[in-house]
C-alpha cells in the first residue's frame, strides 16, 4: 500500500494513549492530503480528538486509542483518494471520518472494510467520480446497485437525491439503460402546469432543478443539452406519467412525500422490463394540502416486506451540505420531538 504505519503505547501511566506513525510514499501527495497550511490535517484533529503533527511525508498521530485508529484510517483512505487524483475538500474530509466512525460502529454494510482498508461505494462516469461520505450513502449506493426499487429517505442535504441521479447517469453512459427519466410532483402548481408558459420542460423546470444540477455535475452540458433535446433524458412531470411502462429505463421520483396514495401506486406499477426505479423524499417536509395522505409515508408501510425493494434511511448525521444545516435539521426534529411530549402526557 501507499503509506506505513508504526504503532506504540505512549508511556506509563497511559496506556489507553496511542502513538501512530503514518508514511507516506510520495512527497507531492503528502502535502495534497495536509491541505493549505495542514488544514484538512486541523480538521480530523477537531472531529476526532486527537493530536497530528506533519514532517515531510510522515504523520505522528497521538490520542486515545480508538481514536487514533479512527483518525489513521482515515486518513489513509483520504490518501487513497488524492493518488486516485481527488482534490480534496472539507467535505471529502467529513466524510472519511463519517465512514471510519460508521465502520467501527459496525453501522454500514460489511464491504465498508476490505483487508482492514476502508472501502467506501462510488459512482462513476467519465466526468466524475462520487464517494460515499456517510455509511448510510455507502449502503445506498450499494442499494442501488443490486435493486430494482429503492426509496432513499431522510432530511435536505443527505445526497439521496444526487446520489440517485448520479447513479443514473452512470448507467445511461455505460449504456445499460435507454434513458432517464426525471419526476417530481409539482405541488406548488396543484399539478396543473397548463398555465403557464412555454414547452413540457420549461413548465417544470424550476421543480426539476435539483435533478437537472446533479445531471450536469455528472455529464458534460453538452451531453445533457443533446439527450435532453433527443428525449434520452426525459421530463416527465407526475401528472402525465399514467398509461406509460417504462422499460430500460432508470426513473427518479424526487420529493415524493408530497404525493398521494393514488399518485404513488400510479408510479411504481410504471416500472418496466430492465427498468430501474428510485424513490427519493423526506416524510418530515410534506406540503400536501391538510387531511391528505403522503403516498410515500402509506407505500412505506405498505412495501415493508416486498422481496427486491430496499428502503435506505438517511439522518442528520448524513448532512454532507454546509455543516450548519446538519445543525438546522436537529434543531427542527428535537422542536418536533418536544411538541409531541405535551400530548403523550396528557393522554
């Protein structure tokens, strides 16, 4: 492998401290992985708690022993990253202390680990490759490799929707599906785009906006622009998708919360031969008008034992946005959490 590592027990008195030595092979790519005046080094010390000091390719890493261990493994699959030509950002950061905590608390898939190396799922295409940062995004990327139908749960910020597109994308270019086809209820228009002006996509695009930004950051905009204008990626607002079967195809549902019961059986009995589908939304944001019931809170409950359908579920913990809204989204669910114990009191 590309780095060694020393371990001691710093002396007496403190045996549950641990000293690890990281080196690596390759000088350039040291520096890569410290970042600008060691900053992605300062950022595993403070999620960690641990202590790492840099001299040429050599790390010295010192803290408690789990800790240590954490922050070794990560950093040795951050390496990993940079020698495969990742430029690093905090996020990549994050999200290899993510992996490495979600692994020593045996909370994602087995295949998070491989001979002892951390071995996060990705997803690939020519412009760009994807790296799970979280173990519930590792076992959804895993998910969506082996099953026709999977919902991808959880609050804003949680990569569940990218993630589908991206994934989408990469099968459309590997050509192991005829097209793409991107849905979202437009519930802001009561589902009736009649009125408002212009062709089919410019109706829906701004609902379709977070599926059309994950498109181009994985596919040139060129590519994009000519499969968007040949129907290879088709728009395909809710309202309009009765009557249809969808084969070869790979077919995302975004904020599927905010659709009804009759709307959520009407789009998964789409699914066609070779098709693929993907079921994105967070429960805890429905916009349905009051008294209606989310279709994707019922299919939950109602698929939960259905062979083939794999339902990942993303939290707060997940948030690979700006940190603070990993913050902002437990902020809202202990001010739910709360809300709740007067009633349960009272009852």
């Amino acid at each position: 492998m590309s780095s060694r590592t020393d371990l001691s027990n710093i002396a007496s008195g403190a045996s549950d401290m641990t000293h690890v030595v990281l080196t690596f092979d390759n000088n350039k790519d040291a520096g890569t992985l410290y970042g600008p005046f060691d900053e992605n080094l300062a950022r595993v010390e403070q999620k960690l708690g641990v202590s790492i000091h840099s001299k040429g390719n050599q790390l010295s890493i010192k803290g408690e022993h789990t800790a240590a261990e954490l922050a070794r493994r990560a950093l040795d699959y951050l390496y990993g990253l940079v020698k495969g030509g990742t430029a690093l950002t905090a996020s990549d950061v994050d999200g290899a202390v993510r992996l490495v905590q979600a692994s020593e608390d045996q909370l994602s898939l087995p295949t998070l680990e491989t001979k002892g190396k951390l071995s996060a799922a990705q997803i690939s295409t020519r412009k760009r490759t994807i790296y799970a940062r979280s173990g519930n995004q590792d076992a959804y990327i895993r998910a969506l490799e082996r099953s026709e139908l999977v919902f991808g749960i959880g609050p804003a910020g949680t990569g569940k929707t990218f993630l589908a597109v991206a994934y989408a994308a990469m099968l459309l270019e590997r050509g192991m599906v005829d097209r793409i086809v991107l849905s979202r209820p437009a519930v802001e228009a009561g589902e009736r785009l009649g009125f408002l002006p212009g062709d089919m996509r410019e109706k829906v695009d701004p609902y379709l906006r977070p599926l059309y930004d994950a498109l181009y950051e994985m596919m040139p905009a060129d590519k994009v622009e000519r499969a968007l204008a040949a129907d290879v990626i088709e728009v395909a607002p809710l309202a309009f998708m009765r009557g249809r079967t969808l084969a070869n195809s790979v077919v995302i549902l975004d904020e599927a919360q905010n659709t009804t019961p009759m709307q959520m059986k009407m789009f998964l009995t789409r699914l066609g031969e070779n098709g693929r589908m993907i079921v994105t939304g967070d429960p805890s944001q429905i916009d349905l008008p009051p008294n209606t019931k989310s279709g994707l809170v019922e299919a939950l409950g109602i698929l939960t034992d259905v062979p083939g359908i794999v339902t990942v579920k993303f939290n707060e913990k997940d948030v690979v946005r700006h940190p603070l809204v990993a913050a902002i989204v437990e902020a809202y669910d202990r001010k739910d959490r709360n809300s709740v114990r007067p009633t349960d009191k009272n009852a």
